[in-house]
C-alpha cells in the first residue's frame, strides 16, 4: 500500500473551475487560488437562500484512541460513495492546524484513497486562512498593550489582561512568558501566554459568523480584560479593534473549496478544536454546501461526548441546522483499546477485551440518541480484524437497534464505502427524527453543566472549585448567563480524566474554572488539566517531512 502523500500525488486531479462547475458555481464566482484551489465568496449564500436545503448527514466517533479511528477518512469516502451509486454529495472539513502536522497527529486530510487534495497545500499554508486568524489575534493583543502603553484611558488592570497572543505551531515554551522586558518604552512587564491558533477564539468567531457584518459585531465582543475600578469587562470594540480585525478576516470568510481524490466536491474551511472549542468547520461553508448539493457530510470533532454534542447544541441553534442523520465511527482496534488492550497487542484477536470496549460505542450511542436523532454506525476495517470480531461488533449493534455498515473507504475509496452510503440513505428517510438539544440556554449556569456531566459524561455528581464558582457568579452578574456551554475537557475520555477508558460512570465531574467567550456566544467550563499551547514530541513528524529539488513534497501523513 503506497503512503497517503503517495497516493495523492498519483492522482490527476481536475482544474477546481470543473469541480465548481458540478455545483453549480462558475468559475467567473471563484476566486481562483492555482489551478486546484479556489474560494467561494460567502455572499453567494444570499442568492441561494430561497432554495431548499439538502440532507445533513453528521460524522462523529467513539472516544479516541492511540489506536485510531478514521473519522476524517470516513466522511471523505462516504462523501465519494454518495457521488458514486448516483448522489450529489458534498463535504464540509476543518482545515489542519500547523501545529499537529508537524507534531504527533500529521495532517487532517483524509487518509488512504479517501483524501482531499491538493493534500500538501491543504496541510500547510492552504490559502492563509490561518494566518490571517493568527494576525487578527495579534493585532488585537498588540493594540491592548499599545494602549496602556500611551495612557490607559480605559483603566485597564494589567493584572487582569485575559486576552493572551497566537501561533499556528506547537511550542511548549510559549505557554506561560513575560511580556515588555527592556524599559519603558517597551510597555508594562507582565505574564502572559500563546495560544495555538486553532484555540483562538477569533477561530471560534470564524467559525460562526454568517457574514461580515456578524463577524464584526461578534469581535467586538470579545472581552480582552478587566478595569481596575470595580472589575468592568474591556471588550475589542472599547478599543475599536474589530474594523481592522474584519479587515484582516475578510478573505479568511470566503470557504475553500478543492475536491477529493475521486473529484467530489469539498469544503474545507476553519479549525477550531473540540476539547476546547466546538470543534466544526465553518457554518457558512456548511450552509452553502446545504444549498449546492443533496446530502452535506459534516465531520466534527474528536467523540461524540464533544463536537457532536456541541453541534446539536450550540452550532445548530446558532446557524439554524437541522441535522439528518449521524454517523458514529468506530474500528476494532479502538474498541479493543476501551477494553483494556495494550496497543502493541491489538493485532491479536481478544473477544472479551471488544466486549468491554463495546460499552464506550453503546454510551455514544445513547447520548446521540437524547438528541432525537438517528444513528448509524461506521465500522472502519483493518486487515487484522477477525471474521469473529467483526460479527460480534455487528451483532451488539443490531442488538441496539442501529444500523451498521462495515468501511472499506481507506483501501478502495469510494466503492469501499458503499454499504455505508446505502445504510446512511435509508436512516434519513425510515427513521425517526426528533432533534432537539439537551438544555435550554436559559437554564442557571451551573444546571446546564451539570445536565452535560450527568447526560452526556455519565457523571455522579459535580463539584466546583472557589474559583469556578466565582467565574459563574460574574458571568451571570455581567448579563452572560444565557449564553449556552462549550465544556472544555479532555478528548482521550468520556470522563474528565484522560487516563480513563471505557465506560466510565458514577464519578465525582471537577470544574475547576469557567470562561467566557462572548464573542463566540458560549461559556467555557474547564475541568482537568486542557492545553491550549500543545508541545512536539520528542520524534515530531516534522522530522521526516522533505521536499526535492523540483518542490516534491515528502514524509507527510
């Protein structure tokens, strides 16, 4: 089997004015990135907005594992399979973070013969996006130190600076510095920190906005800080950062739209993370999509305990989505994982170990199901699963009244992925939907994590440190307290320890602070230890990335 970056340098690709011109949008509306990429004016949403919106189709997966799931490669073949038995099939991705691909993870593009290409471009600088979310972020730190410098009209309490800087790029080092050393003339020494970009909450903003207009009222919103006298919010607009933060997102608005390996069309557009962040691409590449094509594949981030959970109940109200179906990816090996393999052993068959991992898919599979909504399950293979493996896994689901279809998307793109397709097809149109979210946005702070811990994380009871509780009764204090809840937690599990596989239930939920994202429109209850500044690894996949003399890149995955 030839790598990913070899499989997607075999493929000719088609100039991206064909692959528009498969949805409808001539080339004359694209604003041309080379020959395979392009982007679409996000204004082009207005004149669509009187036809009829395509079926929403929503990949999530099991908690992840080391072993690996395929959550990316799955919703590109599935798109491919929808293509292929005769639907017009689009989907919407989050662009990779810098930072990952030279770290543990590598790129986010799909993998195997289920890719979106061009896949180099996409995993590096793409079109700037990113850059162009580092530099509004950064801006915006440099105009708060900028203004205490001259004055502080404002009274800003420089103890009370939250707003911290940004870097596309792993760098442990950047997590906790000192600021303005020097003098004088170099501003107020203080601590400070980077966030990687994908953390910014100008990426969260991004994400979100339905237009320019909305990205400039939401930026404003941010709040950078506190005053010195009676500990007032200082947002972005009391400095009037947010024309100029527009001015520098205009571009990073518009959805990048390439193809995959089989020429489907995608979108992929904006990163935020979903440990900390609500973990889906754009909301207008999502909504465009709805109007180019019959079924939109939407991936979100990391379990479903996370980017689905918050899809349904922030993303969808926000944009007003209603999805049709959802995905739940899961392999054997992972599963074997949650019931307590070693990874070194997962090759072996172990019936009593995918016994037990089972219960982290039943628990997926429940909390989907308090949404209303159904659910199919997306059972990725490898070539060490056993035909005993494979028919237990298929028989537990079935015996949870779930549709199943094994994928084959990795090794034969789109054909592989055809079962899934048809099963996919047929949730939409013979099951029930009822979606609705878990909580109402104007619940008290405190019941709505809490309707989170016990729900969706299986938790016995929550506690709150002084610290949070104080965080939750300023938030309600300013007038924030009907915002709805982005939990910031671990991905590795369904708790809020990652060293915790499985199934976890009955345990004792720690919050040990709350965040607000105003600009966003979400609250952010912490609980564990999250990063937001991740580190390379001693071996960084960066090692093993080259490119020849003729511009050939190599070692990317």
């Amino acid at each position: 089997m030839k790598s990913d970056i070899e499989i997607a340098q075999s493929v000719e690709l088609k100039p991206i004015s064909e692959v528009a011109k498969s949805i409808g949008i001539q080339e004359e509306q694209l604003n041309l990135y080379g020959k395979y990429i392009a982007k679409v004016p996000h204004q082009l949403l207005k004149t669509l907005q009187n036809k009829p919106n395509g079926k929403l189709i929503i990949v999530t997966a099991i908690t992840p594992t080391p072993a690996g799931e395929g959550k990316t490669t799955t919703s590109v073949g599935l798109a491919q399979a929808m293509n292929k038995i005769g639907k017009k099939a689009m989907v919407t991705l989050r662009e990779p973070s810098l930072g990952p691909v030279f770290g543990i993870k590598g790129g986010a593009a799909g993998g195997g013969y289920a890719q979106v290409l061009p896949m180099e471009d996409i995993n590096l600088h793409f079109t700037g996006d990113m850059h162009a979310v580092s530099a509004a972020h950064n801006l915006l730190s440099a105009m708060i130190d900028a203004h205490i410098h001259h004055g502080n009209d404002l009274g800003i309490d420089v103890r009370r600076i939250t707003w911290p800087r940004a870097i596309d790029m792993n760098d442990r080092a950047l997590r906790q510095i000192v600021i303005s050393l020097g003098g004088r003339s170099n501003g107020f020494p203080r601590e400070t920190n980077f966030v990687i970009t994908a953390a910014s909450e100008i990426m969260a903003i991004l994400c979100l906005a339905k237009d320019l207009s909305d990205l400039k009222e939401r930026l404003s919103k941010i709040i950078i800080g506190q005053t010195i006298k009676g500990g007032k919010y200082v947002t972005a607009g009391d400095l009037n950062a947010q024309g100029a933060m527009t001015a520098l997102l205009r571009d990073a608005m518009n959805p990048n739209l390439v193809q995959t390996l089989e020429h489907t069309p995608a979108f992929v557009h904006g990163g935020p993370f979903a440990n900390i962040a609500h973990g889906t691409n754009t909301v207008v590449a999502t909504k465009l999509a709805l109007k180019l094509a019959d079924y939109v594949i939407t991936e979100t981030g990391f379990a479903a305990d996370l980017g689905a959970e918050k899809f349904f109940d922030v993303v969808s109200k926000y944009a007003d989505l209603k999805p049709d179906t959802v995905v739940i990816v899961a392999t054997i090996r992972a599963l074997k994982m949650h019931g307590g393999m070693n990874k070194k052993e997962l090759d072996a068959e172990n019936i009593n170990a995918l016994k037990e991992g089972m219960k982290n898919l039943k628990v997926h599979v429940e909390n989907v199901r308090k949404f209303g909504l159904p659910v199919v399950v997306a059972l990725n293979r490898f070539s060490t699963d056993t035909n005993a493996e494979l028919e237990l896994v298929q028989e537990e689901v079935r015996n949870m009244n779930v549709r199943i279809a094994l994928n084959d998307a990795w090794s034969s793109g789109g054909a592989g992925a055809e079962e899934l397709a048809h099963e996919v097809i047929e949730s939409i149109e013979k099951d029930g939907n009822d979606f609705h979210g878990i909580y109402d946005w104007n619940m008290p702070v405190k019941e709505k994590i809490e309707v989170l811990a016990h729900e969706i994380y299986r938790a016995g009871n929550v506690v709150y440190t002084s610290k949070a509780l104080s965080n939750i009764n300023k938030i309600e204090k300013e007038g924030y307290g009907k915002l709805p809840i982005i939990m910031a937690k671990t991905q590795a599990s369904i708790s809020d320890d990652p060293k915790v596989v499985g199934a976890p239930s009955g345990y004792t939920f720690t919050v040990r602070e709350v965040l607000l994202s105003s600009g966003a429109g979400f609250i952010v209850p912490v609980a564990g230890q999250i990063m937001t500044m991740p580190g390379l690894p001693k071996i960084p996949a960066a090692q093993s990335i080259d490119v020849d003399d003729d511009g050939k890149i190599s070692g990317l995955f």
